[in-house]
C-alpha cells in the first residue's frame, strides 16, 4: 500500500482546493469501511476534534459494524489501532483521504 506523505500545509492547501475554507465541510473516507463524513458529521456525532480523519465516525454512533466486515453503513475503524491503511501520513500521523468532492458543492 503506497502511502502519501503531506506536511501539515499541504494537507491544509489540498483541503481548501477541494472544499473551501470551512473546514466543517471538509469530507473524509474511511479506507476500512469507505464511509463518508464530514468534519461537520463527526462534530454533530460528538466526536473530538483529534477524532476527525483517524477513527471512522462509526465509533461515535450506536452499533458499528466491525471494522473489515461486510455490510453497509460506518464502522468501529481507527487509523491509530494495530492495523493502520490509512493511506495519507500528515507529518507522519495517519489520516484518512479526502473524499471526492461532491458535484453540487
């Protein structure tokens, strides 16, 4: 698994290229499960800031699946577990990668 090393300022400039600058509206995507949420959906779930982007936001709702399993929906995923393929280091931390921007945003 090849993995994209980012400084913090590169991670940041790519963020607002493709969301803006609020970055509540920055969308991340699971690399167990490929759900994706916003910064605004994990703050709405509760989650911590240091949450957004490492644990999937399936962690912060009633009932995720398991991380690997099959099915639908968010699961118990976090990049700062055993098995990390979070495919993006941020001055060396694992990330998860920015989803694709949406069509009508």
């Amino acid at each position: 698994m090849t993995t994209l090393k980012l400084t913090k300022d590169q991670w940041h400039a790519h963020g607002v290229a493709l969301f803006g600058d609020d970055e509540l509206q920055w969308r991340f995507i699971c690399p167990a499960c490929n759900h994706v949420a916003s910064v605004q959906d994990y703050k709405d779930a509760g989650a911590t800031v240091g949450a957004v982007a490492v644990v999937c936001i399936g962690r912060f709702m009633d009932r995720p699946r398991e991380a690997f399993a099959a099915g639908a929906g968010p699961c118990n995923y976090t990049g700062m577990g055993l098995i990390c393929i979070s495919p993006v280091q941020v001055d060396g931390l694992p990330v998860f990668g920015f989803a694709q921007k949406e069509a009508n945003t």
